[in-house]
C-alpha cells in the first residue's frame, strides 16, 4: 500500500494532504525519515507522524448539516468558527470531503477513509452534488441555458451538468466539477448576486431530516451505496415536463407481432365526405361501348368482316402504263398512250449513216480538251 493512502486511512486527512505531510519530512518509517512519495508500506511497518505511531484506524463516516458562518477548516488564521467547533471529539481527526464556504450551508460528509474521499470528489468519478441557489434578479430560460452551456471564470471554464428554475429568484444546479466557489462564479459573471446557497445531496444522499449543526454516522452498507450506485436525485428534483399527446393517425396500419396495429378511422369521422358509391363505375373491357365516351364514340367496324375474320375485298392499285399487257386495261384504259416498242420502230438499214463517234480508245480523233480556268490559251 502506497504511504500516502496509509496515512489517510489512518484519519490523517485526503491521499493529498497526506503528501503535504510526507514531504515535510514529517513522517518516519522504521526509525528513518521518508519524503518519497513513492513509498510503500505493509502491517510489518512501525510509522511514526510527529512523533507519536500511527495505525489505521476503523473507517468512519458521518453527515453533517453544515451551517452558515463557518469554515471548513482546522485552523483559521484569521480567527473564524470552523466546523471542528460544532464536533464531538472523536471525529476531531476526521477530514471533510470537499468543502463548502463560510457563507454556504448544507450536506458535507467526513471520513478518516480515503477511497471515500477519492470516489465521491475526483472529476472522473462523475458524482453530482446538487444546491439549491436564490439569487438577487429574476431569472430566465436564457440564463439557465447559458449555465448548462459553460462559461470561462477566474477559476478555469465552468458549466453545469443540470439547472432549472424553481421560482422567479429560485434555481436547482447539479455539478459534477469541483471549481472554488463555481456557482458563485457562474452567476456573478451573468450578472446575478447570490443570496443563499443551500447543497441538498451529494451522490445518493440527501440533507433531508438533518437539522443544522448536526451530525449522524453512515452504516457500512450505506457506504457502500456510493460505489455501487449511480447518484440519482433525492429530495427535490425538477419537474418532468408534460408529455406531448402521440400523434393519430387516419389510416390503419398492420399489427405488429404480439400486439395491435393502429386505430383505424371510424365510420363516424367520414360524415362529410363523399359516398364512393356514387362514383361512376369504370368500365370492363368488354363494355367499352357504354363506358366513358358514351355512345358517340366511333365503334369499330367489326361488323364488315365476315365470319371467317377476313377482310373485304379492297380495290386494286392501278399498274404504271406500258408495264404489261395486263396493266393497260387498269390505268387509262384501251384509248391511253401505249410504250413503243422495238417491232413499232421499223427498219432502220435504209437511213444515211451519219459520223461515227469515237470511241473511248482513240484518242486521235478526240477533241482537245480545255485548259485550266483563268489560265493563258
């Protein structure tokens, strides 16, 4: 076991006050003086703090309604009242986890354990601590949102895990950080003062029945709670926003597996509107004749076929003239212009033979061909 966690179970204060001690070298093991915060410890070990032996003691912790006016301190400089004052003396040795200022009131805890302290102060942990705050001004959606949001103070950046407001002047915070006076900070940077402070639990514990100035001691089981439990509201918590009505739907839906699909529309809900029975019905196939289009459609002209299902006889296209013997009959009939042929032509042995034209192999008696355009002759 590491010293410093030791000396805390031995009711000397938190794992970091105990490294103070250690490294002003007040602390002796085994007759040698130790400022190694590294060091381990075992129950072979005689450890001596100013002087005196130390051995852990039985864990103890105890609730405490802190009032106004004190600090949490062993000893002020500066000659105020501290919590020390309010306690028994057997719980003189006990070390507060956390602390509230002197004008602040509520729940703190104290304990000589420091896993307790560990678990319920350090950020990773993610305990809430919840306050009650009345401030100066009234209060708006804009400044609760602005505190969820976060903010940079003198402390370091700040924002709450919850708020909500209450009343007009009155709000509900939850914190998970542990910032110096950070809800004080919070407000006064939006330009509030605040007038009471009040925590009303830490973790699962509430500040509910404890009076102020008074103490009670938590059993094993209840200290247990803050290692197995996820802190959750005590007291009083914000009020649940009312829930929208689920929309309804018109048309009906299958049924899901197990249950009922939705409500169908009723027949009630469809008074004012029209009977479909009205509607024209639309046709079949076979009675498109008294469909849409009425009677005045042209119908089709299937009565010209005959039963076989052949067409009529069409007219025939009349032939181009002088194509056959045939065809003369069919345009321009027997009184049209015939084609000549070659036995109307007659004999043409009888006509004076005129000059031959050459032919394509000599080129003797061709004419000379033409020159090129624009060019000399």
């Amino acid at each position: 076991m590491r010293l410093n966690r030791h000396l805390s179970l031995c009711g000397l204060g938190s794992r970091r006050g105990c490294e103070a001690i250690i490294l002003e070298g007040r602390v002796t093991i085994n007759g040698r003086v130790c400022k190694d915060l590294a060091t381990t410890v075992g129950p072979e070990d005689e450890i001596v703090v100013d002087g005196g032996r130390v051995e852990p003691a039985g864990g103890v912790v105890i609730a405490f309604h802190k009032p106004r006016g004190y600090v949490c301190s062993r000893g002020d400089t500066h000659n105020r009242a501290t919590i020390y004052a309010l306690l028994p003396a057997e719980y003189q040795t006990l070390h507060h986890v956390g602390r509230l200022d002197k004008e602040s009131e509520g729940l703190l805890l104290m304990t000589n354990r420091g896993d307790i302290s560990h678990r319920l102060m350090h950020p990773s942990q993610g305990v809430e601590k919840e306050y009650e705050v009345v401030v100066d001004k009234q209060l708006s959606t804009a400044v609760i949102a602005k505190l969820v949001r976060g903010m940079q103070t003198e402390e370091g950046y700040a924002k709450a895990e919850r708020a909500w407001m209450a009343t007009d002047h009155r709000l509900h915070v939850v914190l998970k950080q542990g910032l110096k006076r950070q809800i004080r900070l919070m407000l006064y940077t939006l330009g509030f003062e605040v007038q009471t402070l009040i925590r009303l639990r830490i973790g699962w514990l509430g500040l509910k029945g404890l009076p102020r100035g008074a103490w009670r001691p938590l059993s094993e089981t209840e200290v247990q709670r803050f290692f197995s439990e996820t802190p959750r509201a005590i007291g009083v918590t914000p009020t649940p926003k009312a829930r929208k009505a689920p929309a309804t739907s018109s048309f009906s839906t299958p049924a899901r597996s197990g249950g009922k699909g939705r409500p169908t529309r009723r027949d009630t809900d469809r008074k004012d509107t029209r009977d479909r029975s009205d509607r024209p019905r639309r046709p079949a196939r076979g009675d498109k004749d008294e469909g849409f289009g009425g009677s005045d459609r042209p119908k089709r002209r299937s009565a010209e076929r005959d039963e076989g299902g052949s067409r009529p006889e069409r007219p025939r296209r009349p032939g181009r003239p002088g194509r056959s013997s045939d065809r003369d009959t069919s345009f321009g009939g027997a009184d049209g212009p015939k084609r000549r042929t070659s036995s109307d032509r007659g004999d043409r042995s009888g006509r004076p033979e005129g000059p031959r034209r050459p032919g394509r192999g000599d080129s003797s008696k061709r004419p000379p061909g033409r020159g090129p355009r624009g060019g000399k002759r």
